[in-house]
C-alpha cells in the first residue's frame, strides 16, 4: 500500500514533463524580418517666380476735402432761403444759398452815394476857389495867406472825397454780403436757420462740405512705408495728384461690397510716438459721381472702408505660405534625388500668411511645407503628390 502512495508523484511529474515535451515540440517557429524605416513625408510646393506689384493694406474713414461753417458778415432778417440749403442738399460753387433783408443796406449805400456826391461838389468849388485865388495872386490882388487858405480846403475836400468814396464802397460790400453764396460745389452737413430768424454777423447758420473729391486718412506702420514710393521728406514741386500710387477702396454698403479707386496724394508730417505709424491720405475723384451702371453707391463722409495702396515693382519674386519659412530665413528645398538640402534665402517681406523671397531660390525647385523636426542637410524624403486643384490655384 505503501508502495502505491510513492509512486503518485512520481507519476505526476512524469506526465508534467511529457505536457511540457508536447508544448515545446508543437511551438510556432518565429520567421526573423528585417524592418523598414519610411522616410518622412512632405508636402511640397513648385517655386514660381513672377513680376510682383507689392500691396500695402490699411483701413480708414471717408472724410471731406474741405469743411466749412456758413457764416454771414451783415446782421439782419433772413428773407430765403433756398431749398438746398438743407441736410444733405447738395450745391454748385457760386449759387445762393441764403438772403439776408437787403433795406437798411440798401438805404445805407444811397446815403454813401449822396455823402460822395457832396464831396465831390465841395472838391470841384474848392478847385475853382483856388485857381480863382491864383489868378489874382499873379496881379497882386490875393495875400499869399488866402492862397494857403485856399490850398488847404482844397486839400481838405479832396480827403473828404476818399473818405465818402471808401463809405460808398463798404455800403456796396455790406448790401452784396446781404446775399450768401456758396464758396464750392459741395453739400450741406448742418443747418440752423430758416425763414424770418434774425442772423447776426459772425454767428455760424449752416456747415458745408466739398464734393469735388473725399479724402482717406490712412494709418501705415512705419516700417511699411519702404514698399510704397512716397515723397516723405522734401517738396519739389513737381508731384502731382494724379502721379501718386494707386489706391483701391473697398466698403460694404447694402449688403453689398463695393470699390472705389483714387490716388494716395501726401503723408502727414508726424510718426506717432505711441502707434509708430504714419498716416498717409488717399484721395477719390467725384465721390458722388454716378458710374457706369449707376449701381455703385457714392462714397459718402463717414463711410469706413478697407484700403488697399499699390506700392513698389519686385522682378522675379517668390511668394511663399508663411509656414515654408523656416528660423533664421532657411527653406527646406528637396532636389532631384529627394534629398532635403537647408537653402539660406533672403526675404523681403514677411507677414501673416505670406512671404516674399527675391534671393536664394530657383525657378522649379521643390520647397517643403510641411513641419520637419530634426531636419538634417542631405535626409531623403517622400513627397506627397499635389491635389490638381491647388495646383491649378496657385498657377
């Protein structure tokens, strides 16, 4: 009995050790493979250069050429006013705009006339008195104190006819102010007067702007200013509003956006300290003129509008995306053998989502845009194929 005991684990460990012969012997054989590692993947895009028109952008508002108040320089009753003369009218450089009540002007200036005509009179007898005098001073029947005498009132009423002379010419000037006109063509901002108000000389009745062209006030980085051609610092004058860069306005109005375009005419004379900008002014021929069609909108004072101004040629510049810039003005060019080779170029402008190179690249060569970490001069990469679309797009 004993005997049977000893061998139950003797037993168990034989068949433990036939499981384990089973295991090993029926075991999937590993096959070694050797492992390949891919080369990074890029997107590249085909340097094209081109004659490129540099573009400053900016934003401003529409404001008038020149604004001024309506103001009378006589006192009185206002009479007419004309049906122009109202928010919003418009006016042509030279038509009336206002009367003032022209009778004590009228009465003041016959009364001038008469005061010039009675000096006159008294000029006229004191020259007859005089050449009288003389004559009789040539037969010693005049003392020579009558003859200064004489002379004197002579001299006298001659004084007296400049003075009634300029009297008549003020009358004139007052009864001709009675009657305003307007000193441009332009429109009217404000008005304050009507029929039968009392106007006071000096006191401001209406405020009137030029239509002839509007101005836009533009603010420009400082910087900016070397990619437009402006004359910052000298008058020569020989530049013209019409030689200026071109501007092109844009603005929604209605629902709808709409263009203008004009010429950038000066620069303001100051940087802010604050901005570090300069402001430059562009300006639009005959803002209310009607076009072609008659759809587009005037480009009314007020108006807020985006500002896009021509500046400098570059030849044969390369616009890249921002992204294809690498630290330290690097692009990554892939050549025939798609090898990565770090190109060092020079950049003329750099902003948000663009940059302009004008040195470094090549006509066809592959810059990558995708983002590279630990790029190595002479690494081999794959390059993704380009979307026809987007070719087609950036052609």
């Amino acid at each position: 009995m004993k005997s049977h005991r000893a061998l139950v684990p003797l037993g168990i460990l034989a068949l433990g050790a036939l499981l384990s012969a089973v295991v090993i012997a029926t075991r999937p054989r590993v096959v070694a493979q050797s492992v390949e590692v891919l080369a990074p993947l890029v997107r590249v895009t085909e340097v094209l250069p081109r004659n490129l028109v540099l573009k400053v952008r900016g934003h401003g508002t529409v404001v008038p050429r020149s604004e001024s108040d309506l103001v009378p320089q006589v006192s009185g009753e206002v009479v007419w006013v004309s049906p122009a003369l109202a928010p919003g009218g418009f006016f042509d450089a030279g038509e009336p705009l206002l009367r003032i009540d022209p009778t004590d002007y009228e009465l003041a200036l016959e009364a001038a006339a008469a005061a010039a005509a009675r000096a006159e009179s008294e000029v006229v007898k004191s020259r007859k008195e005089l050449e009288r005098q003389r004559r009789l001073a040539e037969s010693e029947a005049a003392s020579e104190a009558r003859i200064d005498q004489v002379e004197n009132a002579f001299r006298g009423a001659k004084a007296g006819l400049r003075e009634a002379g300029a009297r008549r010419q003020r009358a004139e000037r007052d009864l001709a102010r009675t009657e305003l006109r307007a000193p441009y063509t332009g429109r009217v901002r404000e008005e304050n007067v009507d029929v039968g108000q009392f106007a006071s000389r000096g006191a401001p009745l209406a405020k009137l702007y030029a239509v002839d062209f509007a101005e836009v006030r533009v603010p420009v980085p400082d910087r900016e200013l070397a990619y437009l051609d402006l004359p910052l610092a000298y008058r020569d004058g020989k530049t013209s509003a019409s030689e200026g860069p071109r501007v092109e306005l844009r603005a929604e109005f209605a629902g709808t956006e709409h263009r203008w375009t004009g010429r950038l005419v000066r620069t303001e004379g100051e940087i802010d300290p604050r901005s570090r900008t300069v402001t430059v002014v562009a300006r639009v021929e005959e803002p209310y003129a009607r076009s072609g069609d008659g759809a587009r909108p005037p480009l009314a004072v007020g108006l807020f509008v985006d500002v896009e101004i021509e500046g400098r040629q570059v030849e044969r510049a390369v616009v890249l995306p921002r992204l294809a810039l690498r630290e330290g003005n690097h692009v990554y060019v892939v050549d025939d053998d798609d090898r990565l080779r770090i190109r060092a170029v020079e950049v003329l402008r750099e902003d948000r989502d663009e940059v302009v190179i004008t040195a470094g690249l090549a006509a066809g060569e592959r810059v990558t845009l995708s983002p590279l970490r630990g790029a190595v001069d002479g690494m081999v990469v794959r390059v993704a194929e380009e979307p026809a679309e987007l070719a087609r797009s950036r052609s």
